[in-house]
C-alpha cells in the first residue's frame, strides 16, 4: 500500500467548490500527488479528472495512487497553462471546472535533494527535473540588479539590495543550506516562517516561472469557449493571490469603459461569469493544526456563464 506523502491544502472547500459539478471532467492543473484529484472522484462519482504535472516522480506516484478510478482519470504530463489549454481546446464543453494548486507541494519541500528547503544540500528547485533553469543558475550568474528585482518582487524581501549584495559578494554557492546560512543574519526575526523563507521562495518563483504560468493559465481561461465551468485557485502568497483576485473581478465587469469616460459606449455586455466567494477562503481551525502549511492558503472561486 502506497503512503500518502502530502495533505492536499483547504480539502473541504475544494470538494463543495465543485460540487455543482455533477457530470463532465475537472482539470487537475496541479495534480501533484493526487490529494485533491482523489477527494473530487471520491465525492462525485459522476466526474471525471484529468491531472497535469510536469514533475515524473508526482506522475508515478499519482498514477498508481488513482487508478482503482480507472476510466475515470486522465494523465498528462507538462506546464499546465499548455496543457490545460490544449485540454480546453479538446474537449470544450465537457470541461466543467479548473483547479489550480499554486506553489511547490509538501513532498517537493521535504526531498532535500530537490533543493527546495532552506535545509538542502544542493540548489535546484526545479518542479521540472528537465528544465534547464535551476536555482544554481539565479544564485550563481544573476547580476546583483538582476537578484534585487526578484528578491523585491516575488519575495517581497524588504531589503533586497543588501540581500543581493551579499549573495554576489560570497557566491558560489552550492546549496541552499549554504545560501540560507549566508544571508540569515540578514532576514527579519520574530516571524512564524524561517528567515530565509522568503529568499528562497522568489528564487523559486523565477527558477519555474510561477507567475507567468498562472498568467498564462488565466488567459487560456479568459480565451476559452466554455460557456459554463467553476475556476478554483489556490494561493500562498499575496503575488498570486493578487493576480487571480484582479483577474475574476476584471471577468466579473459588465462595463468595460475607461473610468473617465461620461457614458458607457462598449455594450456593457462584458462579462463572462461571477465571483463566488468575495473573500478568499482559508483553512479552518482543525486543518490549521493538523496541517501548519496550509496557514498561508487562499482558495477564489469564479463560476464561468458567458
């Protein structure tokens, strides 16, 4: 019997966000290690599930793990903005809903010889064991302009500059173990998370182009011609959570005329569905404690009807 190596993040809210999914198939952007994908056959026995991922050892685990659902679901492999557009494109209508887990999974934290932990002995972070950018690359032959920028964007690191300076200053480096003992006096205090957390997750962020993916995902969304579908996206921090929270609204608006114009003269017929939840959801008291992970955790909800 398989162990299951990672608690899927906000699992009641997941299922009741597709529970009006009663038949078709739900695209499992983030498939992972099938958390999510297992709890949404397991509670529809109506729906079907086609998982992306683009890491080989979550694909084998996964695919093992989910086939007593036999026809029920589908695997493929590669970055989900394609995938899931190929998809969309394929099965049009059949298409009843869109999940996106967005970030690195526990297991991929914990397996320090994937470099994702602070406590690594090497430095890789690559979701995608065959992509050719890796966080030895960023760290090792970024310019300090270069580091500064996405320590400052995707880490929010409030003192990017010096960061960086000190990153170039002592590289190589090669291990994450090594990068985080190097800038840890560097990083604030006090806080729930390691210091050096939020170094490693803009290092991250470029290293898979996270932001870019989603982007990409949404627009394949917006592009689409599904007429009816849910769009479920889980965030862990507020870069992510700030596109999709833009995004929905932008899909909600009716009138899509500058703010300064006198009258509305684009058709005010522009939206392509509403907003479901109108504040993000979070984990509840019992997960919390069960799951310390899914602290930073934000589920948003968009029911597309064009």
């Amino acid at each position: 019997m398989q162990e299951i190596p990672h608690i899927p993040v906000l699992y009641r809210e997941v299922i009741e966000a597709f529970s009006p999914c009663d038949k078709g198939s739900v695209i499992d952007c983030t498939m992972g290690y099938g958390g999510h994908t297992s709890l949404l056959l397991e509670n529809n026995p109506s729906l079907k599930l086609i998982g992306i991922d683009q890491d080989p050892t979550a694909i084998a685990f996964s695919t093992k793990r989910l086939e007593l659902f036999g026809h029920r679901v589908e695997i493929r492999r590669g970055r989900f903005s394609e995938v899931a557009k190929a998809v969309m494109g394929e099965k049009g209508g059949e298409i009843c809903g869109i999940l996106a887990d967005i970030g690195v999974s526990s297991l991929q934290l914990d397996q320090r010889e994937r470099g994702f932990s602070y406590e690594s002995d090497c430095l890789d972070m690559r979701m995608n064991p065959d992509a050719p950018l890796s966080a030895s690359e960023v760290v090792n032959t970024y310019s300090q302009s270069e580091l500064e920028r996405i320590l400052r964007e995707y880490g929010e690191v409030t003192n990017s500059r010096k960061v960086a300076e000190t990153i170039v200053s002592r590289r190589p480096f090669a291990s994450a173990k090594e990068l985080s003992n190097a800038i840890f006096h560097l990083m604030p205090k006090g806080k729930k998370i390691h210091p050096s957390t939020l170094v490693m997750q803009a290092i991250r962020i470029e290293v898979n182009d996270e932001l870019g993916e989603l982007e990409r995902l949404l627009d394949a969304v917006e592009e689409s011609e599904i007429s009816r579908m849910r769009v479920a996206i889980i965030t862990f921090h507020s870069l992510e959570d700030r596109i999709v929270k833009q995004r929905f609204s932008a899909w909600a608006k009716n009138c899509i005329c500058p703010d300064e114009a006198m009258r509305c003269t684009c058709g005010n017929n522009h939206s392509i569905g509403k907003v479901i939840t109108k504040k993000p959801l979070s984990a509840q008291e019992d997960e919390l404690r069960a799951n310390p992970r899914s602290r930073s955790a934000k589920l948003r909800i968009f029911e597309i009807n064009r």
